[in-house]
C-alpha cells in the first residue's frame, strides 16, 4: 500500500489531497500563451491593413511569440526545477503586463514584433509552473495527482484556444486590434496577484538553491547553445530559401556543440544521458511537432482565408470557429477521465485527417454553415491531442526535471508552429486565397498521416494510461 504522506509545506498546506487552491494560478498562467495565439489568429488582417503591411510580414508576429516561447519555456522550466515556480511565475507574468502596454503604443509593426517577443518569454513560466505544481503535490500526497487536475488544465487550455479567436473579434470591434495587446494588462496584473496570494514560497523539485555555484547549475553555455540552435533553426523555417544555407550550417554546429557541452557537464541544462535512455518522451515530442504543425495551420491559415478569401469580419471569423471550442471542451471533459491515452492521439489523429480533407471541399462560394462544420470536425482533435500529449509528458519524465520536460514539450509544439506558419506563409504569400488555402491543407493533411502513423506504431503507449 502506497503511503499518504501529509507532511505541509512552508505555507503550512497539509492533507492526503491536491490542494485545489492551487489551481486559479496555474490554470490562468498557463492560458496566458494560448490566449495570445488564438486572438493574433483575426487580429492579422486588421492590422495589416492598419499598417500597409502583407500577409508574408504580418506572419512575424505569429513567429515572434514562439521563437521567443520555444526558446524560454525549457530555460524557465529548468529554473522551475531548481527554484521552485513562484518567483519564475511573479517575474514572468508581469513582463505580459509591459508587453501589453507596448503593443498598445507601438507606432509600426517592428515594435509589434517586439512587444510579441516580450510576450512570449513573458508566457513562459506558466505552464511548467503548473507542471512543477502537480508534481509537488504528487510527492506531497504520496499519489499521482488525480486525473480531474490534468483534465482541468487541459480544459482551460483548450477553452481559451478556441474562444481566443471569438475573443480577439470581439475586441477588434470595439478598441480595433490595438485592444488584442490591452487585454495583457489585466490578465498579468490578476496572474501577478494570484501568484502572490496563492503560489508556495518554496515548492519545486526539492534541489535546495544554497548548493553548488547557481551559474553552474544552469548551465549557461549549454542554455546558450542551445538558444543558438533554436534561433538558426526557427529562422530558417521562416525562410527557407538557398540564400539562407547558412542557418542550417549553424543548427548543425551549434547542435554538435551543445550535444558535447551537456555529455560532459555535471550539471546540464538537457540530461542528454536521461533523454536518450527515455524513448518514450523522446517519441511524445516528436509527435507533439507533427500535430501542433496541423493545429496551427488551422488555426492561422484556415482564419485568415475566412477572413480574406471569404470575406469575413474579423468578428464573424472567429464566431465561425466557436463549434470547435464547445467540442474540444466537451471531448476533453468525457475523455479526461479515460485511462487510456494510445485511443486519444489516434483518435485525434483521425479527426485531424477528417477536417483537412473538408477543408479541400471549401471555396469562396462555399455555403457559410461548411465552415463552422470545418471547426466542429477539428474540436475533436483539439480536445484530445493537447490532453494526451501533457498527459503523456507528466507521466513519462524525470520526476526531477518535469517543469523543464513540460517545456520542452512546449517547445517541440512551438517548432511545429513555426512549421506551421511558414507553411501558411509559403501559401499564401501576398492574399489568402482559396487556392492557397487548398494548398495549405494538402500540407496539413500528409502532416495528419504522419501523426497517425507515429501513433500507431509506438507500443509503449499501450501501457501509458492514466490513474482514474
């Protein structure tokens, strides 16, 4: 029998259960990067038209929130490990606020992409803090936390990403696209707050700060060329023109390097060691890619044809895609409970398949119900696909380092959006059109294959399924 151990933390929380009052900050710090997506996925159109500038240029503000995101969460999660999430959560939260403030003044779409920057290493803390969280708890209880935790992240997660759109035309129309920016600062300043108020002082991996040099234990070489390769790598994705050779020449050296730096550190950024020996993780991420590569083709691409090719408002764009929020709820909520997790991603992977192939069948003359039952077909895999994959994460990583294998995750989904805004890019050039939009979901259906196939024939997720 498995011991309940009650032992309280420096806030004095004791009891054999999860301490559900931990859930208001990390639910809102972990919906803070999605919100920020769903609601740029409308806002690209208007303020490309505000600012004279094409669909090619506009994809940077998409860009410029995951390189920034896919670069930090595994460092911030790292600093999770060691430091425990409140601090992290306090300090990143509150850079949302400023680059929220920024975007509000910014006078052109240089200072655009940069307030998206700060956005993105200002979300960064949310989501491996949540991680970090449940597993302290894990370890405080003596019991996995319970399913209803993880299914209620997930629920949050996958609510602001699909309502974000809705919300982002519902902001547009009353402040213009200038108000997608403004709502950072009441959601960082209610973040920031709750933290505070609700966060453990000290709650993380149980690595006390006072041990060793603490620039040792980052592993700061390691976390820069790392960053370098990321940076080479997201770069080339934007543009992947012969005249860019360079940037995979320094994937390539930069990636070499780090492999050497973290065999060799004592304490490394990545344990190379452990993820290598950890197949299964290793295959989660690779599949996490592959379908974030769909989702955000969906999200972006099949929004701005609503918009452009159909002629949409901004607001009706994203009322059109309200079916999906209320099927990926429901399907998050009847299968959050469910143990396995091998019937979830291939039952995601066929939603994906099944929407892109009706989105092949759309025109510009197309009748306006075919398009909020594009994105009821695609909640299927949006409640799904996000659940299983945090789930898989939670269960298959080192106990010790899950706010930075929570990151990496994030990271790996981040690539597949840079993937996935390239292809959009590549698409659609200077218009959204019809025939781009087809093109793209040729793109996004050999991706939906690919996930199928990935999750057929890992076995090991036969004997992943989570507690009841």
């Amino acid at each position: 029998m498995t011991e309940v151990r009650t032992t309280p933390t420096s806030e004095g929380r004791a009891g054999p259960g999860f301490d559900r009052r931990l859930l208001p900050p990390m639910m809102l710090g972990s919906i803070l990067n999605p919100v920020n997506s769903s609601i740029m996925a409308v806002a690209l159109v208007p303020i490309g038209r505000a600012l004279g500038a094409p669909a090619s240029q506009t994809a940077w503000l998409v860009s410029a929130l995951y390189l920034a995101t896919a670069l930090g969460q595994p460092v911030v999660g790292r600093l999770i490990d060691i430091f425990g999430p409140r601090r992290l959560f306090l300090i990143s939260t509150s850079l949302v606020g400023v680059a929220g403030v920024i975007g509000v003044l910014a006078p052109n779409l240089g200072v655009l992409i940069a307030a998206r920057v700060l956005l993105g290493f200002g979300t960064c803390a949310g989501y491996p803090s949540a991680m970090a969280l449940l597993r302290s708890e894990a370890e405080r209880t003596g019991k996995d936390s319970p399913a209803g935790v993880l299914t209620a992240l997930a629920v949050a997660n996958q609510t602001i990403a699909v309502i974000g759109p809705l919300l982002g035309g519902l902001l547009i129309s009353v402040g213009g696209w200038r108000a997608t920016f403004a709502v950072n600062v009441p959601l960082a300043l209610a973040a920031v707050l709750l933290g505070l108020w609700r966060l453990p002082r000290r709650a993380g991996s149980g690595e006390a700060p006072r041990r060793g040099r603490i620039a040792a234990r980052l592993d700061l070489p390691g976390m820069g060329l790392f960053a370098g390769m990321l940076v080479a790598l997201l770069l080339f994705l934007m543009n992947p023109h012969l005249d860019t050779w360079y940037l995979p020449v320094i994937v390539v050296a930069a990636g070499a390097a780090f492999v050497v730096r973290e065999l060799r550190a004592g304490t490394p950024f990545i344990d190379l060691r452990v993820l290598g020996g950890n197949t299964p993780l290793l295959a989660t991420y690779g599949r996490a890619l592959v379908a974030y590569v769909v989702a955000y083709c969906f999200l972006y691409g099949f929004t701005q044809w609503t918009e452009e090719g159909y002629g949409l408002t901004p607001f009706h764009a994203g009322l059109a895609q309200t079916p999906m929020f209320v099927t990926a709820i429901a399907v998050s909520i009847v299968s959050g409970r469910r143990r396995s997790v091998r019937g979830k991603l291939l039952l995601g992977a066929a939603g994906q398949i099944a929407a892109c192939a009706l989105m092949l069948t759309l025109t510009g003359s197309s009748a306006v119900w075919m398009l909020p039952l594009v994105a009821l077909v695609f909640g299927l895999p949006q409640g799904l696909n996000t659940l299983a994959l945090q789930n898989c994460v939670y269960f298959q990583a080192d106990p010790d380092r899950v706010a930075s294998s929570a990151g990496l995750l994030r990271t790996f989904a981040y690539v597949g959006s840079m993937a996935a805004s390239s292809a959009t890019a590549a698409s659609f050039g200077h218009s959204a059109d019809t025939s781009g939009m087809h093109h793209l979901a040729w793109i996004m259906l050999g991706a939906g294959v690919l996930y199928l196939l990935l999750n057929l024939v890992d076995r090991t997720l036969g004997r992943l399924a989570t507690p009841a």
